[in-house]
C-alpha cells in the first residue's frame, strides 16, 4: 500500500536543474529603512515602553520613618501546653496583673 505523495521525495528535486555555479556578482545588498529617532521616540511613548537607559532624576526624597512604639515588652514567650498547665500560669499571673 502506498501513500500519495507530499512533495518531498526526490523526484521534486529533480524537476529543478541545480546551477552549477552561482553567480552572485549582479547582487546590491539594500540598506537597511529605519525610522527616525524621533518617530521611535515617539512610538515607544505611545506604547508605554520603558527604556533601558537611566533618566536623570533629582535626588530621592527620603520617606519618614514609621514611628516605633515602645511598651518595653522585647520578649515574647510562645509555649505549647496542655490546658491544666495554662490554667496554672493563668493562677501565678493573675494577682501580678490585677484581674
């Protein structure tokens, strides 16, 4: 059983005669149509593009820094317990407190 054909077998190559020597001597390159510096300028504006270049800015306005309160607390105190034990810590802290 055979499939049709799709182009690729060599009888494709064979339909077109190789040149033998190519001649390139009648070849001008073109130069290369760019736009002006201020029609990309403009385009990269319109499309939001952020240029790699840095920009001049004037010196960073230094932000206020967040205000720290300080109760004196600096220490912190995590534990895992059973319950009768934290109803025991609960007993000593009470009067310290004033609850």
């Amino acid at each position: 059983m055979t499939r049709p054909s799709l182009g690729f077998e060599d009888d494709v190559d064979a339909t077109v005669a190789p040149d033998p020597v190519l001649d390139l001597s009648d070849f001008q390159p073109t130069p290369a149509k760019r736009p002006d510096k201020a029609t990309m300028a403009q385009a990269a504006e319109k499309a939001n593009f952020k240029s790699r270049e840095p920009k001049l800015t004037p010196a960073p306005v230094t932000a206020r820094a967040t205000r720290r309160r300080r109760t004196g607390r600096s220490a912190q105190l995590n534990l895992k317990v059973r319950p009768d034990t934290i109803e025991a810590f609960m007993q000593l802290l009470m009067p310290t407190v004033g609850f």
